[in-house]
C-alpha cells in the first residue's frame, strides 16, 4: 500500500468539501485579554481580537490565579513526578479537590488531565463498577461522553436530543431491574441551549437510574457560586456525577468528576485512564483551585459574562442575522455551508484582525456550519462595536442569507 498517497487524499478530501481546519499562531498577553498577537505564516505579526475562546470569564489573566501558580512553581517545581498513585498526588491536588467537591455539594472530587479524558475514563468504567449496566445518552451528548459510552462493553441507548419522552420510551422497554444511568449536559455548546435537567432526573427517580452531568460549559458562569446550571436550578443534590472542566471559565487546565465519596474511590481505582496517567502539574492545580475558590464569590463576573452575551446577540439580530438563541451565553451565527464559513473566518482575520474558528463537521452536522462566538465579560463596547461592523459588511459583501433563525 502506498501509505503516502492515502494520506494526501485523505487530507485533500477535508480541502476540497472547505473541512480542513488550520492552526492560528496567536499569543495572547496579560493584562490585555481578549487581545492578543497573530503571528502570519510570512512570520509578520498583526494585533487580533479573539472571538472563539473557551477562557470564558477571563481568568487566565486574573492576579489570584497567576499568584498562586507562582507561589507553587517556586515552592515545588514543574511537574508532578509521576501518576496519581504514584508519587503525584501533593496537597495542590487534594486541595483543588476539595474545592470542587464543596463547588457542587458533593462528598468528593477527582481530578483528570482534561474534562475529555473524565468523560472518557469514567463512563467506560461504569459497566465494570455496575454489570448490566444500561447507558441512556443524549443524541447530541460531546464526543468524549460517546467515546466513553462506545467502549465501555455494555448497553447503550440514545435518545433523541433533549426528548423526555422518548428517553422514558427507552426505559420502559428495558429490564425495570437492569442497573441504569441517564447521561446528559447542562449546555450544549454548538447550539447553546440547556439539558432538560429537572425531567431527567423526576425520569431517572422514576425509572431507578442514576444520572450524569457534563457541566463543562456551565461551571464557573452558572449558579450563586459558579456550580453550573444544576446549582442555578437547585438540582446538583439529584445529579449523581458531575462532570467539568478547569480550561474553560477557570482559565487553567485540566477535567473532574464530583460525585460520593465511594463514587470517587470506584473510578480512581478501575479507570486506566486515570490510573496510567501522570497527574496535573501542581502549579496548574494550584492555579485551577485558585480560579474554583475566587469564582465562587465573584457573582459579578457572571453578571457581566451574561450581559456581554446578550449585548450581542440583540446587536447581531438587529443586523438580520441567523443567530440560534437559547438563553446561554453561547452566539452561533448560522452560515451553512463549509467553504463559506471558512471564507468568513478567513475575512474576520486578514481583514478585520477578529478572530473566529469555523465549526464544521463532524462538529456539527452538514448544512449547519457556523461562526460561533463567545464573548467574555473582557470583550468591551469597544470589541463588541468592531465585530458586528465586521459581520454586517462581510454578510452583504458575500451576499448571504439574513432571515434569522428561531430559537
């Protein structure tokens, strides 16, 4: 076989239907966030706003976080020095730990190198801890909590996105005495809109299952403390295990599960993928718990996050464009078609020096490609001014529809 030629045409393929995704080289700076510093593929350099970032409330630049990552480097070094069980469990780890199990009202925490691999390494180790174990996962659920569902051996179902009663269809048919859990997220990231966290779980009391959360683009920016959208709503004390992310609104690195203590014990010692991996550096969990523990007390932030986002989307209405509003503060902007997309991103850069990915598929499905937009409580009248003269001259410029989508 000629391993060469498949590539090429592999690759050529994503070129041809507009689905190749390229690298940015930007350099953010503290102090200035969302700006940052794109550096061209002639190695010229040109000042960018960025528009796609999952550094939600801009705490990658917050004094707490960067003092405490500094006061851990110089005390302890770089890296942790080996795998949990294996020399790299320190007080940052257990410390950070401690916080996200007090973020969600949970007995306990467990860290991971990324909310991914959580996903991934807990729900494929379900089925061991529970044999006979059903899985319920929503149609639209990210591709970590499938990775995790499609490898862990057992029995899956997947019910139609954000359908009850389809779910409670599913459940009805199985075996009432079949151990069972419904797994779902609180924001879906590529429309913005919201689990129906309430009727899964009346569906799993019902139903005899337990339930799982993927909170990862809610923690930190929902809730009186940041808890997510099961804490807004007053749930986290119904939802069993709580999945998040420490490289979104938190700024740092790395994933979670919060759950029972027993619950925290099982995973950790059954998951390869917690097991074979080395631990977070201790200045990242520094950093993280840092992040955790001063969100928690600064409503402020998710006031401003919030308003940013409506601030926006009313901005991109008024323009005629195909937003999908959910309530949340996610903004896509419709475009449907792959090379159109990428022609606008393009544009945004050279042009307008703003910056924003194409998402295409598989990300999303074909005919519902978009330029997704996240604004932060950094972005400004000033960034919010610069972005819609961007958008509303590049739509008519490319002649695209502007009917607006419904919600």
């Amino acid at each position: 076989m000629d391993y060469a030629a498949k590539l090429d045409q592999a690759i050529a393929t994503l070129h041809e239907e507009g689905r190749y995704r390229t690298f940015i080289d930007i350099e953010r700076r503290k102090g200035q966030f969302p700006h940052a510093v794109w550096t061209r593929p002639d190695g010229s350099a040109r000042d960018i706003t960025v528009w796609c970032g999952n550094d939600y409330l801009g705490m990658g630049q917050h004094p707490v976080v960067l003092a405490a990552m500094h006061e851990a480097i110089d005390a302890v070094g770089a890296g942790s020095g080996g795998t949990r069980n294996i020399s790299g469990t320190t007080v940052y780890h257990k410390r950070l730990e401690a916080e996200l199990a007090d973020l969600h009202g949970k007995e306990a925490a467990l860290l991971f190198t990324s909310a991914y691999i959580a996903n991934d390494a807990t729900l494929s180790t379900l089925p061991k801890l529970f044999p006979g174990l059903i899985i319920y996962s929503d149609a639209l659920n990210h591709a970590s909590m499938i990775e995790g569902v499609r490898r862990n051996g057992g029995a899956k179902r997947i019910f139609r996105h954000n359908d009850v009663a389809h779910l409670r269809e599913l459940l009805a048919a199985d075996d009432p005495a079949a151990p069972k859990l419904i797994a779902f997220e609180s924001v879906y990231s590529m429309d913005g809109d919201f689990g129906p966290i309430e009727a899964l779980c009346d569906l799993a009391d019902e139903f005899g299952a337990r339930t799982y959360l993927d909170e990862v683009h809610a923690v930190g920016m929902y809730g009186p403390r940041g808890g997510g959208v099961a804490e807004r709503d007053g749930l986290a004390h119904r939802i069993d295990i709580i999945n998040g992310t420490l490289g979104k609104a938190f700024g740092v690195h790395g994933g979670y599960i919060a759950a029972s203590a027993k619950m925290c014990d099982a995973v950790r010692s059954y998951a390869p993928g917690f097991i074979f991996t080395t631990s977070l550096p201790p200045t990242v969990a520094a950093g993280a718990a840092a992040s955790v523990a001063y969100l928690k007390t600064a409503p402020e932030l998710r006031e401003a996050h919030q308003t940013q986002a409506r601030i926006l989307k009313l901005r991109l209405k008024g323009l005629g464009l195909p937003i999908i509003d959910h309530g949340s503060h996610i903004v896509p902007v419709i475009v449907g078609d792959p090379k159109h997309t990428k022609m606008l991103s393009d544009m945004l850069l050279n042009d307008f020096g703003i910056y924003v990915q194409p998402i295409n598929y598989p990300t999303v499905p074909r005919g519902t490609e978009r330029l997704r937009f996240t604004p932060s409580p950094v972005h400004g009248p000033r960034e919010i001014d610069a972005l819609v003269r961007a958008m509303d001259a590049l739509w008519s410029r490319c002649a695209l529809n502007r009917a607006e989508l419904s919600a």
